[in-house]
C-alpha cells in the first residue's frame, strides 16, 4: 500500500550505516578525541567535531554488539559520510530558514492525524513516538512541519508542477489495486503463562485455562471490564494500554500467533473470546472495532495520491536538489575525517 507518513528527513540524509568500524579502541579514540573542533563551515556556520564523534562511538558500539570489531577504513568511512550527511542537513535547515514560506497548524494536524490512523490508532501512535525517542508531541509537530516545508521547498527550487487531475486519475489507475484495503480489526487481549496461580478472588490455585475462564465469567457478569482486567491480570506489556495490542489486518499473519489472528477474526465485536492458546501463553481476546475489506474510492485517495506523486518527485530529484544547494554555498572543509 502507498506510504502516507514518510518522513523527507529520512528521505533525505538516512544513510544506510550497514557496514562496520575498527577495534574497540578506534571506538574509545572517537569518544576521547581531544577539544570540540571545526570539522567544516557552511556558509559560515559551524560543523562541530564533537556531533560527529558522538554518534561514530554510539553507532561502533551497537555494530560492534552486533557484528564484528570495526575496521579502520570502515570507520574512516563512515566519519566522512557522517561530516557529508552533516554538511547536507546544514544546507537544507538554512534553504528553508531563508525561504518565506511557511507551514498552517492545520497542515500539522492533517499530516499527524494520518500518521495515527495509518498506524492503527492513537495507542500504535504513542508507541511509535516513544520506540523513535520522541518525549513530547511538540517535537514530532516541529519535524512534521520541516517535513511539509522541505517538500514545498524543494518543489519550488526544483521547479517541479503541481500534479494535475489527470496525473491524479492516472496514478489512482495504476495503483487502486494497491489501495485495496483487508478486513481489520483493533484487537485487546490478557495474557496469562502456563504456570498454576492462585485464582483472583484468592480462592484456589488453577491453571492458564481455569484461571482465564474465571476472568471472562466475571468480566461477562460485568464485575469487571475487560480493561481493567487487561491492567490487573495481564502479563503482556500491553496491559499497560487496557489490554490494547492495535490494528491487525487480515492479511497480516506475521503480527501476531496464527492461533491470535484465526480467534480475532471470527470474534464479534466486545465480545471476549474462549481461552485461545499459543506459543506466548494462553489468552482471551477482545475486539474493540472492525473495519470490513474495501478499495478506497478515487476522492478518499486523493490527498494519499498527491502526496505520493510529490514524494515520488522528491525520490528522483532529491539529489539533483542537494547538488543544487552545494553548489550555490560556502563550504570549507577545516579537517578530513
């Protein structure tokens, strides 16, 4: 399916880091390289040595843990990618600090309330902003807004036309098999081990099966909620959000067990399922909404449609993009890494 919320910052400066660095102690040398120094101006704006070396010790350890100790073409390497792709990141802050364009609240809110429905709700949004190190919602607002800026920016620079209807039309043709969207549902569950435990009321020491049929007879006599079952009884880290696991499609059979997702399926909604067991433990599960199987039509696309097209341009000029802003700058390399 076309991708809605990508990021021009990934887009743009994401290299791809697969390669390795030197012995542990080209790593420590990285962390002790002496006085914070000019690695290279641009336009006058300093480039510090001390950005770079942070992230070559943070990557060489996580390589190292992972791979192999790092070599020292490797590491060479990756300093002067990393200087390069800082010196990229500088010029396009400065082109869209020196444009007069400018971003509406409304834009923000748009693209963000898609990046939360593409990932299946506001509990699938939180995750995805912590698992990328976001502490406040400002900062995902504040790199939305550089991301919608970057695209208008660059449209401009390059001279790229707005799509037309007819582009729009044409594109929604060769795509709508792509736009075809599967059955989904936003599935809750407790989850419980194998291993005997004393029932919730204290009363007797049970198994997975007895102990689960005993919460859904309480929550189904509504001496409980579901969620607040989820929050007690669960030992699934999603007992922390009510029990809630997000949107499952049906044709993803790679999200959860198969056992899971053949039980969701069948399940009505706010209705709790029967013990259902597989290799995480033994579960009952609850559907919270269901969406049936359908092909957005042309008028629900379009705003995805003319997204894609200009990030598709953006995809095929991006480098032609950041030669043009190189070209057009001051650089001075003070130090080769």
């Amino acid at each position: 399916m076309v991708k809605k919320t990508l990021f021009l910052a990934a887009a743009f400066f994401a290299l791809a880091f697969l390669s390795g660095c030197d012995d542990s102690a080209l790593l420590d040398d990285a962390r002790e390289a002496g006085t914070n120094r000019v690695m290279a101006t641009v336009n006058g704006v300093p480039l510090m040595s001390e950005t770079l070396e942070m992230y070559i010790a943070t990557w060489g350890e996580e390589y190292e843990k992972n791979h192999e100790p790092v070599t020292y073409d490797l590491l060479k390497k990756m300093r002067t990618q990393k200087l390069e792709q800082m010196i990229n990141e500088e010029l396009v802050r400065q082109r869209l600090k020196e444009c007069s364009m400018t971003v509406s609240e409304e834009e923000i809110k748009a693209h963000i309330s898609e990046m939360i429905d593409d990932l299946g709700g506001s509990d699938n949004f939180i995750n995805y902003l912590q698992e990328r190190g976001y502490v406040t919602l400002e900062e995902l607002e504040k790199n939305v807004r550089e991301d919608i800026l970057a695209l208008k920016v660059f449209t401009k620079d390059m001279g790229i036309k707005e799509p037309t209807e007819e582009d729009v039309k044409k594109c929604y043709e060769e795509v709508r098999q792509a736009l075809v969207v599967p059955a989904r549902i936003w599935l809750s569950h407790i989850q419980v081990s194998f291993d005997k435990r004393m029932l919730p009321d204290g009363s007797k020491e049970v198994y997975a099966d007895e102990y689960l049929r005993y919460i859904k007879d309480q929550i189904e006599h509504k001496y409980i909620s579901f969620a607040k079952a989820a929050r007690e009884y669960s030992s699934c880290r999603s007992s922390q959000h009510d029990g809630a696991v997000g949107m499952i499609m049906e044709t993803d059979n790679a999200t959860v067990p198969q056992e899971i997702h053949d039980a969701a399926f069948k399940l009505a909604v706010s209705n709790v399922s029967d013990v259902v067991v597989s290799p995480l433990g033994a579960h009952l599960l609850y559907v919270t909404r269901r969406e049936e199987a359908h092909t957005n039509t042309y008028e629900e696309s379009k705003l995805l449609l003319l997204q894609f097209l200009a990030r598709d341009a953006l995809e095929k000029n991006r480098d032609e993009w950041l030669l043009f802003l190189r070209n057009r700058a001051d650089i001075h390399y003070n130090e080769i890494p």
